[in-house]
C-alpha cells in the first residue's frame, strides 16, 4: 500500500528539520527506499519540498510512504497546494512559540481551504499535531495550545524536533491515524 | 475494535491494456521511459529502461509537481487548461501530458527523436488511455486484518517511536 504524508505549518516552524530527522533515524534502521530529495533555496529553505520513501512492513504487507513538506514560505502558496494533491495523512507542525500564534492559525485556515478543494474536509482527515520547539522559553502551555490548533482533538506530540525529540512518535501516530481513519475498508467493534 | 485494510488496484485487464499502449509508445518514440501517473504522483504504469523503484517514484511525483505547478501559473495568467509541458535539455527532452480524468503521462526521449512524432504518438497513446481508464475499475488486491491495539504495538516494535 502506498501512502503520502505531508508535513506543514508556518514557516520555520520545523517542518524540514522534522524529515530531515525521520530520515536519518529511519535511514539508521534501515528504512528508507533510496536518497532524500531536497529542493532548497540558498538560504536553505525549502522551495518546493523535501521528500523521501520510507517502506513498512506489517505481517508480509509493505507499506510504502512517500514523505514530503510543504514549503513554509507565503509567497510559495501554489507549490503548497500542489504538493498536498492526494495526500493520505497530514503532520500540522505548529511553533510553540507565543509570537507564532497567528501564524500558526492563519496556516491552519489555508490548508484548510486547500484541501477542500481537493473535495476533502480536514475536520474527516486523517492529521496529527506536533508541538514542536517545546524548549523556547516563551512556549505556550499545550493546554492553550490544544485548544487553538487541535479543532480535531487528534493525537498530539509536543516536540523538539531539532535534537529528534517526538520526531519518530508523529510519524508512528500518523500512519497509525491514516490506517484507522481513512484505509480501513470495515471495522468491527 | 479490528481494522480491515484493503489495498485497491486498477483491474488486471485494464492494467494489462494500459501497459500495451505504453509499451507502443516506448517502441514508436525510442523514448527511455514512459509512464503513466495519478496527478498525486503515484505510478500507475511505467515502461522503457526504467523500472518501478526508488528514483521512478521521485520522478513520478516531480512530474506531478511541475505539471501541477504550471498549472497554477497558468490560472495566475488566465490559461486555457493546461495540456502539455515540454522541456529539453542538451541530450533529452521531457514531454508531460494530461489525461483525463486526472493522469499524467510522461515521455522522455533522446534528442535524436522529433518531438513533433513524439507529440503526435503521444495523442494517439492518451486517446487509447483515455478510452481505456474512462472503464476502469477498482479493485481490492490485498487485505489486511489486524486490531487497532495490535497494529499499534507492531508499529511501536518495528518503529520503536514511543521507547
């Protein structure tokens, strides 16, 4: 089964660091199909996107995972919309920090308005949270947070992205809510 | 609760048509690779030196990617719909081309071959595509019974995401 995740959220907010960790860690433990793609400006950010393959396997079934992140940048606003084209699952990564509040909300609002283009809903789809630069000394509480950026009420990560922290456990949470929510043909209670 | 996860495919008989157009192509345009994609750039089909792997799908998904991307530059400037991207390099060309209702194919040809004949095999090659995907089906190919506890104890061991 191949799926696609996407990484977003404000600029800067950690959404490179975020897959250029995965892919190190999964790299390690010998989870990745091939290189990492990186199309970035000189400056190091992204300009279209980052991604990698990451293959799964569950009693025999492989899941193949393509990776990629949006580019943060406002300007970039087209690229993002096609980079979320089909996506399967969503990682909001959301800046803890109070000055990026705003920010963080206006994202939410546009990616909001993407996929409904696409004819999806992102209340239905499958999302998880990270909370990420939870060591800046002006971080809000994940209480506020919460209530601000989780309309879902979806699994949250608080995060520090940087030193790894939180990094693999979004990922783990997010295939997890892509096979619940959304690939699962029936379910039996 | 138990999770029922199914995998679903294009049916054999279509796949097996798709591929026969795509493998025409490949031989009327010497073109090193062919193949067909779904406008999130997942591979549906692909033919010529190339195999499915690695490299395939990043190429699948740029070739989604730029056409995507110049599709939003051409509701910027009011275009029609965008059809066919074409760009070309000192030993090869690239031709990328729409195909209803939501594929793209993408041909890359050595510089020897026109690009005239490869756009005039490529419409031939989408008016075949187009009638053949307009009967396609979906199917399950696989199925996977697991328990939502479960799936998350296999993910935590083989990930070890939450250690």
């Amino acid at each position: 089964m191949k799926l696609k995740v996407v990484y977003f959220g404000s600029s800067l907010a950690g959404k490179s660091t975020n897959v250029k960790k995965l892919y190190e860690i999964l790299r390690a433990k010998s989870m990745v199909k091939g290189d990492m793609v990186v199309m970035e400006t000189e400056e190091q950010r992204t300009l279209f996107v980052e991604m990698f393959i990451s293959s799964i396997n569950i009693d025999g079934y492989e899941f193949e995972l393509k990776v990629l992140t949006t580019p943060g940048q406002f300007r970039l606003h087209p690229l993002r919309k096609v980079i979320m084209k089909g996506v399967d699952g969503l990682v909001f990564v959301v800046d803890s920090s109070r000055e990026r509040e705003k920010v963080n909300f206006l994202v939410l609002r546009e990616t909001a308005a993407v996929l409904k283009e696409q004819g999806e809903d992102l209340m239905r789809f499958p999302v998880v949270v990270q909370y990420n630069k939870r060591d800046l000394p002006d971080a809000m509480d994940i209480e506020d947070l919460q209530v601000r950026f989780n309309p879902w009420d979806a699994d949250y990560v608080p995060a520090v992205a940087i030193g790894g922290e939180g990094v693999l456990e979004t990922f783990q949470k997010v295939i997890k809510s892509i096979l619940v929510r959304k690939y699962a043909g029936h379910t039996h209670i | 609760m138990e999770l029922d996860l199914i995998e679903y495919d294009i049916d054999s008989t279509v796949k097996k048509q798709v591929e026969a157009i795509l493998q025409k192509l490949v031989e009327k345009t010497s073109a090193g690779v062919v193949m067909l994609t779904d406008d999130a750039g997942r591979i549906v089909s692909i033919k010529g030196k190339k195999q499915e792997d690695t490299e395939s799908e990043f190429l699948a998904t740029l070739i989604s990617g730029v056409f995507g991307a110049a599709v939003e530059m051409g509701k910027i400037l009011s275009m029609d719909q965008l059809e066919v991207l074409q760009y070309e390099s000192k030993s090869m060309d690239v031709v990328i081309k729409f195909i209803k209702p939501r594929f793209l194919l993408g041909v890359i040809v050595p510089k020897s071959t026109a690009l005239g004949t490869v756009r005039l095999f490529m419409k031939e090659a989408s008016d075949s595509l187009e009638k053949v995907l307009e009967g396609a089906k979906m199917v399950p190919v696989r199925e996977l019974k697991i328990d939502i506890k479960e799936l998350e104890e296999r993910l935590n061991r083989i990930l070890g995401g939450s250690e």
